[in-house]
C-alpha cells in the first residue's frame, strides 16, 4: 500500500553554528568589537532539511505533530558531545525524522564559524567538519524514499555512493554540490536535479571565471551533455536560470526567472531554503504519480519566494520560513 506521505530523505551535514555580527570583518593582525554573537544550528544538510519539513507545514502542524503531506529524514551524524542532544530536539520541533542520525562516541558535532557583516547581509564561513567526516560509506537512501537531496559537506565517497544507490532505488535525486569541488562525470549521468550557484556552476563546468560569463545557457548545456535531467542556476540579484534535457533537445533556450527584490538583512541559509523549497515541489510532484510533466516555473517561483523571506531575516535555520509565511505570490 503506498504511503499516504512523500518522503525526502536529505543526506548531509549537521553543524553547530557560532555566528557574529560585525560593522565589518576585521583586516589582519586587527582586533573589533562585534555587534553580538549567537550559537545556532546549522550545516548544508540540516538547513536544507529543515527548509524542506518547514515549507512543507505550518508551524502550528509541527507543533502539534499533526501529519503533513511530506515527510523529512534528517540523514547524518553528529558527536556525543553538548550539542548533540540540543540539535535532535531542535530538528524534530521543525517536525524532521531524526532516526537516521547517527551519534558518533568520541567524536565533536560539526562547527562552522560565521561572520556576517551587518551593512551587507553577506557572510564568510569556516567550517571544523567534525562528526560529519566520520559518517561510513554505507546505504543511507531506504527504497520508500521519493526524493533524495545530497550536499557537499559529508565524504564524497559517502556522496557519491547514496548518489548511485538513490538512482538505483528509482529514487528522485538532487544535488546541490557546495562547496563546489569537480566531480566524475557518472554522478550526472540521470542525475534528476543539479541546483548550483554562478560560482558552483562555473567550478563544475570548468570556466574558472565567473566575472566573464555572459551565457548561462551554454553553461547550463555543459551539465545537460553530462546527462543531467535539469539544471538550475541561481544568480542572486540576477534570478534564476534553468533548463533541461527536453528544452535542450528542442533547442530552446534556457529561461531566465527574475529574482524577487527585498531588502537583504542576512544571505546566510538563502541558498539553502531554495533548495529545500525546491525539493518539497518535487516530492510533491513525484509522489502524487498524475503523469503530468513537473512545472519547473512554479516550483522555482516557489524557491524563490521562500528564500526572500530568509534573506530578510536574521540567522540560518532560524530565518527560514513556515509554509503559511511565505507570500502565494
């Protein structure tokens, strides 16, 4: 009997997030006074997850654990130390599944110290990966997942392999390969969903600079001969761009989407509400099985409206929005 839920399972980091707010970043060998400090929760994987399980409820249903139509599998690690039991309360208020969390003894959860500069919104990120580097190669993707979305921030020989075993599965797969580094041409091939960024997307496609691109469509088509299904490429300010194996071979240009203009408190976790919200239309779309083609415009609309909220608010999972926050259009 099918489930009555689509599942996105998100097979990524979980790091604690040290943050301070500055005027500006100090140069070397200089000493600031910053505007304030916070300790949060955080990490590619577990932003992307929590974007996911929020834009797919209210707040009030994740309160009151009532169901809702998606269901979110936090899958990764973290140590035995203070934060760990902290972080699992946290992600399972926001209504995730965390039974596929792993508690590694004698390991340190992730950290990632981030500095934002408050005039800006933009921010500069060290990360000490911690218990994420320990997470074993092994099947992590169970078969009744729909959807299955991987980062970056785990071993690549941890990616690479749940990447192969999700496909396999006949599991929907979306990569969003930050920190960008070059990757085998096999993890392409099929690959359902690639959602970059103009630097990702120009490291992944071999143009090493990305202040001379002036065809987004031709670096689109670098990821399409790779045998990706559609790829989207966010440019800030700029929108987003998108295409995809079909309009490709109809020869139709890639389509640019404007972005949403808001004033920009703090950029940290954008990106990855974007790509949690993204991820919640293709779950959606996949699990409900109509054979109607998945409308990219509207689900990219929907990403986009969603991480305007986020950029407009303070913090990394704590700036991204509930479904019922963000605007219909």
């Amino acid at each position: 009997m099918p489930s009555s839920q689509a599942v996105i399972s998100v097979v990524g980091s979980l790091n604690v997030d040290l943050v301070t707010r500055t005027a500006r970043v100090p140069v070397a060998g200089e000493t600031l006074t910053s505007e304030s400090f916070d300790i949060g929760f955080g990490g590619k994987g577990a932003n992307q997850a929590v974007a996911c399980a929020r834009l797919s409820r209210t707040e009030s249903q994740a309160t009151s654990s009532k169901e809702s139509d998606v269901q979110v599998r936090m899958v990764g690690a973290v140590g035995d130390d203070e934060f760990h039991s902290d972080f699992l309360k946290s992600l399972e208020k926001d209504g995730l599944n965390t039974e596929k969390v792993q508690v590694l003894p004698g390991q340190k959860t992730g950290v990632a110290v981030i500095i934002v500069e408050s005039e800006s919104g933009q921010n500069r990120i060290l990360v000490s990966p911690g218990a994420n580097y320990q997470v074993p190669t092994e099947d992590l993707v169970e078969e009744d997942s729909t959807v299955a979305l991987f980062q970056l921030e785990l071993p690549m020989d941890v990616v690479l392999h749940n990447i192969k075993i999700a496909r396999e599965k006949g599991v929907d797969t979306i990569l969003n390969p930050a920190p960008a580094v070059e990757l085998p041409n096999e993890v392409y091939q099929g690959l359902g969903h690639l959602i970059v960024n103009e630097t990702e997307a120009c490291i992944l496609s071999g143009i090493k600079d990305v202040s001379n691109v002036n065809d987004w469509d031709k670096v689109a088509s670098v990821f399409i001969s790779r045998g990706v299904k559609s790829v989207i490429i966010t440019l800030g300010g700029d929108g987003v761009v998108y295409q995809t194996n079909e309009r490709s071979a109809q020869k139709q240009p890639a389509k640019v989407i404007p972005a949403l203009k808001v004033k920009v408190v703090d950029t940290t976790a954008a990106g990855d509400t974007f790509v949690g919200a993204y991820s919640v239309a293709v779950a959606r779309w996949k699990h409900s099985a109509t054979g109607e083609k998945f409308d990219l415009d509207t689900a990219i609309a929907f990403a986009n409206r969603a991480a305007s909220m986020t950029v407009q608010r303070k913090g990394a999972q704590a700036s991204i929005p509930w479904a019922d926050e963000v605007p219909e259009s």
